[in-house]
C-alpha cells in the first residue's frame, strides 16, 4: 500500500498478478479512505427500508472476495458452512439488513484484511497462466481468471459509488 498509485510489480508475485493486485490495493485504499471515521450508526444507516448500509457493503466486499477465492482456487461454491456465515453479506437485501449490524469500522476492516491475506497467499500459488485459464461462468458463458478477479474489484467499486452516495445522506 506504500505505492498506491503505481500499478507495478509487486515482490513475490508475477508481473501480470502483480498489476491484479496493485489495482485491487488502489479500489480497496478508496473504499477505506470513503469510510474513514464513520461511528456504527453510520455504517448501519439506510437510506430506505429496500436499501443496503456501508456496512453491508463492506462485508459483501469481504464475501465476494471469499467467494471468488472458493471457486477459483478451489473449484467449488460456497458450502453450507460458509454460507452461515457469508451468506447475508453476499445476498445483502433483507437477510443482510438483518443480520449485519452494529458493528464497528474496525470490525468490517478486519474482515476485508483477513480476506485480502488469504488472497495475497493464494496468489503466491500461481503464475500469470492461471489468469488465462478459461472456465465456464455466469450463465454458461467462458471466462478467465483474470475477468473473475477483475470483477472482484469493479464490484466493489461500484459499490464504492453507493458508499459515498449513503454518506452524503447519513441523517444520524
């Protein structure tokens, strides 16, 4: 993170995962820099009763990511355990608005650090082949790896866009 605006090697990783993971570091610096200081009323805040809240968003990035770590380097979906305990964050909606509260900053942070580690790990497992290697995907269509870690953090960027649209609202 000490070179956020450099999209360049990075130690321990090849070129092509590398520049992955300095793109995924810069969406997630923006993201922390977009919650900075916010109290738990504040990550709780919705905006309507269909809306998500910062929280929620920040625990789905935590999931997305998780997900995505399951079913590229694992090769299966969220199991049954996994969903008990990431299932509101991906889903969101109702289940999420429920059972994601009142928690604070540095509980979200924590979670989307350990997820972050456990991908910088996973990414020490392959070369930049792998983000090459095609598989079928959303609705039946080929994908790479690359794509799938690509969305990974367009994801969260445009949930981003929702962070900061609730914050400019918050009315606690």
């Amino acid at each position: 993170m000490n070179n956020i605006y450099l999209i360049s090697d990075i130690p321990g990783y090849p070129p092509q995962i590398s520049r992955l993971l300095s793109m995924m570091n810069y969406a997630r610096h923006t993201t922390l820099e977009a919650t900075k200081d916010l109290s738990v009323n504040q990550l709780d805040f919705l905006l309507d009763p269909e809306s998500n809240s910062i929280g929620a968003l920040l625990m789905h990035f935590a999931a997305v990511e998780y997900a995505y770590q399951v079913e590229t380097f694992e090769k299966r979906e969220l199991n049954e355990q996994e969903m008990s305990i990431w299932g509101a964050a991906v889903e969101l909606g109702e289940r999420g608005r429920a059972e994601i509260r009142g928690n604070e900053l540095d509980y979200y942070v924590g979670k989307l650090n350990e997820i972050r580690n456990r991908t910088y790990e996973l990414f020490k497992t392959v070369d930049d082949d792998w983000l090459y290697q095609e598989e079928e995907f959303w609705y039946k269509k080929q994908a790479n790896h690359y794509f799938m870690w690509f969305h990974v953090f367009e994801d969260e960027i445009n949930h981003r866009g929702q962070i900061r649209m609730i914050k400019k609202r918050l009315k606690v």
